[in-house]
C-alpha cells in the first residue's frame, strides 16, 4: 500500500520533482494522507522555487507542499501565517487551516496576482491602494516583515470578486526583522509608474506632498520620516482612502 501511494504521490505531482529520490515524500504522503487527504482530489494550481500549491477539489482549500529539492521546513509558514491572522486587525493573509513541516493547509485565494494583472495592462486604481497600504501598515504595526515585498509581483492576489489584495507566501517573513513592508511596497509603486492607475498614482503623491516637510526631496522624504514614526504611515494611507 505504501508503495502504491508513493507512486501516487509522484505521478500526480504532489512529490516535486518526481524523479528526485528522497526520503521526504514518504513524509508529505504519511502527513497528508494521516490527517484524511485522499491523493486522487489533489491537482496541481503553480510551482514555485520551494514549494508546490495544490488544489484540493472536495474542499475548494490549497496545501502548499515542499518540494523535494529543497530545505524549507513549511512550519515556519504556517506559523507566521497563523501569527498574522490571529495579531491583525484586518484581512492580511489567506486563513491557515493546518500545517506541518511538510505543508501548510490554507484557504484558496481565487484571484489574480499582480503580476498577472499588469501583464494585462490593467492598474492599481485608488480603492485597491488604499486596501494594499492599510495591509501592509498593518503587517509593521504586528511587527512582521514579510521579506519579499520590494518586488510583490507574486506576493499579492486580488481576491475575486471584490478584487481585495491578499498578501501571500511567508516562507520568508520574520519576527526578529525590523519591518519594512510599508516601505518596501512604497518604493516598488513609486519606481514602477505603469503599476498605478493616474488616479491613484495623483492619490499617492499628494499624500506623500502631504506628509514631507521638505519640499525639495518629495516623495521620498515621507518614507526617512516613516522609519522614525508609523504615524507618518497612518496620515499618507488616510489621505490615500479618503481619495478612494
């Protein structure tokens, strides 16, 4: 039975890549199938450089599993995952379900993401900005530095079908970093001019015109200023919502 289940695993993918030897897909198939995960209503949605997310189709709910060429312990994941969700007063991260060191069970955020939704040529418009700035201010308030969001081309999904921003992958998130989530994503919206609708691109300068007491280095001003006070961060997103 053993045999036939790991065989199972490889073949429909949920041991990636399948023709690596190891001992750890005995572990993924021993910890999925040990808590009622059938293998034949898993199916593969992406791969990524550390993981695999799988689909599972009785449920509509994703486990993002090791991949069997690297390291990552999925525990760290799920833990700050669960850490986000129980510390923030908003909707940051898809909810945690489950998770060991070999996965981490999850809602499923159907969406796109925002590379998806500028390979479209579609924007940022003021509404999501606001939503994306509230989120990621909320991430340095709890203290957590998401650790990947000065390029969050794959790291934010807009929930459908109100197209929320959710923020995603924290295999490299930290408590013991300083955050710099709300500078991260400032610095990536202010160098990528094709990202913002001109509505909230307008939005976002004025508010940062608002927030810098030097006239001579807008926007970038605001941002030295947030580092030595969230409170700057408070006034710029207010200013970017109440725009929306």
């Amino acid at each position: 039975m053993a045999s036939t289940l790991l065989s199972l695993a490889r073949k429909r993918m949920i041991c990636f890549p399948p023709h690596i030897e190891s001992n750890r897909c005995a572990r993924i198939v021993e910890s999925l199938t040990g808590i009622g995960f059938s293998l034949e209503d898993l199916q593969v949605y992406s791969k990524g450089t550390d993981s695999i997310i799988l689909l599972n189709r009785p449920t509509g709910t994703v486990l993002k599993v090791v991949r069997l060429d690297s390291n990552a312990n999925m525990c760290r994941e799920g833990n700050m995952m669960l850490y986000t969700g129980y510390a923030s007063r908003k909707k940051v991260a898809p909810r945690v379900l489950a998770f060991t060191r070999e996965f981490v069970h999850m809602e499923f955020v159907r969406g796109a993401s925002l590379k998806s939704l500028l390979k479209l040529n579609q924007k940022i418009e003021t509404r999501q900005l606001c939503l994306i700035l509230e989120k990621v201010l909320e991430l340095d308030r709890i203290g957590v530095d998401h650790g990947e969001l000065c390029r969050p081309y794959r790291h934010i999904i807009f929930k459908e079908p109100e197209r929320e921003p959710i923020i995603v992958d924290f295999g490299r998130a930290s408590l013991s970093r300083r955050p710099k989530n709300f500078t991260a994503i400032m610095s990536f919206l202010l160098n990528n001019e094709k990202a913002l609708s001109a509505s909230a691109r307008r939005s976002l300068l004025e508010a940062l015109n608002s927030a810098c007491k030097d006239e001579r280095d807008v926007p970038y001003c605001a941002l030295r200023e947030y580092k030595k006070s969230m409170a700057i961060g408070a006034l710029i997103v207010e200013r970017v919502c109440r725009s929306a």
